[in-house]
C-alpha cells in the first residue's frame, strides 16, 4: 500500500465530505478551548499531514477504515478506535482506495498555563464503544401520559443522537411523557435495535426546595443542536414553557424556524 509523504498535507478529493464548525463560527466552543470539531465521510485520496501540530487533535472512527501513522508506522484505523495525538509533534493519517472512512475529530487548543489534554509524547490509538455514533433515537409518546399538554401536537419525535441510559434507581414518581428507542441506524425510516432496551427520554418531576416551596420541572436526555431538527421535539420543548409557567398550551404551537 502506497502512503503519502510527510510533508504539510490537507488533501480532502472529490469523494470525501466534511462538516466542520469552528470556534469562530459557534461561541460555546471557545470556552472548552475547543479550535473545531468535525465530522468526515472520507475516501482516497483524503489525507491530512500535521509535521508541527499545534494543539492536540482526537479523532474517533465509527465506520470503514483507515490509517494512522503510529510510532513511525502507518497502522489500521477502524470502527470503535480512537486516535489522541498531542500538541507539537508529527501527526499524518489517510483514507485507503477501495474503502470509506467516517469518523469525527475534536481540535484542541490548551488553555493558558495548562498542560496538553494527554500525557503522551506521540499519538495513541485505543478502543472504545462506537455504537453511538451509528444509532438514532425514535421517541415514543408513553400511552399512560398521553394526554398531557406538553405532549399536544407531539407524534413523531426523531433524534440523530443515541440513546442515553437511566440508572437503576431511576425515580419511580417520574412521569415519563417519551420513551426512547434506539434505531439500527442514522435515518428516520430506520428499523428498531430489538437489541436494545427503551428508555426514558423526556420525563416530568415534581421537587420541593427547604422553603416548602413545590414545584415541577422537565429532564430531557434528548436535545443536542441536531436533534432540534425535530419539528415535534422543538414543540415539546415548547409546549413545556407554557405548561410550567403556568399558560395554556396551543393545539399545536407554531416552531418553524
């Protein structure tokens, strides 16, 4: 297998897409020291070489199969591996004709007086559970709360984000108004993870704080930027600020963007 030359490369070619934002463009990252964040559907001959890096880089593969260059070696870079490279040193990987490659990367800029993210004097590949990469999540409106406002004009709530857990001791007076399901794939038409447990998305709590003082709040583990895509979950997000402040909720509330 041919590799590329150690030279400063950012080779990107006409069969890879990235989506990229950066710290210019979206203020909550600057605050994590965060330069960018991506994510890459990459074919040959996409190449990136980094002699002098500047800040550390992780890239995280949740499908296909690359190379990343390892101790002076160009080594395998498959799904469910993670790749950390430090600040300041060589660091070159590269998609391999016949095969995609799709990962996600984090840039980071170390704080001042602060030392690097990782410890490591050149980059480390490790392991780690990528199914969340590759799992969406359909919200199912829990029958036994159907007719709560909040869930008025909510029927069809869909997630590109996996599904979080709950624990054990998930609070038995819960009112779970949406069940979470996880799907076998990205897409919205996606078939059901049989595999996979349902669990609580969206729930309702009542709490008391020590002045006696009662009242109700919403927990959600759905909710990233791209799960807002969802007509319905913006909706539902919506219709609990009118509930819990006490307001009549629409029919079906107006969230176009």
């Amino acid at each position: 297998m041919n590799h590329p030359e150690l030279i400063e490369t950012h080779r990107v070619g006409p069969r890879t897409r990235e989506w990229i934002v950066r710290a210019a463009d979206c203020h909550a990252l600057g605050p994590h020291h965060i330069a960018h964040v991506g994510i890459a559907d990459a074919a040959a001959p996409y190449t990136m070489v980094r002699a002098h890096l500047a800040g550390s880089h992780f890239l995280a593969c949740f499908g296909g199969e690359g190379r990343i260059l390892l101790d002076g070696r160009w080594q395998k870079c498959g799904a469910g591996q993670a790749c950390l490279a430090p600040p300041h040193v060589l660091h070159a990987f590269h998609a391999i004709p016949g095969k995609r490659w799709n990962f996600a990367w984090v840039r980071y800029d170390a704080a001042a007086g602060a030392g690097p993210l990782g410890t490591a004097s050149a980059p480390v590949l490790a392991g780690f559970n990528s199914d969340a990469f590759a799992a969406a999540t359909r919200g199912l409106v829990d029958g036994r709360n159907r007719e709560n406002p909040i869930l008025r004009g909510v029927n069809d709530v869909f997630g590109p984000t996996d599904v979080y857990g709950v624990n054990a001791d998930f609070p038995a007076d819960a009112k779970v108004l949406l069940q979470g399901q996880v799907l076998v794939g990205m897409n919205p038409t996606d078939a059901p993870n049989l595999k996979k447990a349902i669990m609580p998305l969206v729930w309702l709590r009542d709490y008391q704080v020590e002045s006696g003082k009662t009242g109700k709040v919403l927990c959600s583990t759905i909710g990233a930027a791209t799960d807002l895509r969802s007509e319905d979950l913006r909706r539902l997000f919506v219709n609990a600020s009118y509930s819990l402040t006490g307001l009549e909720v629409p029919k079906s509330a107006d969230v176009t963007l």
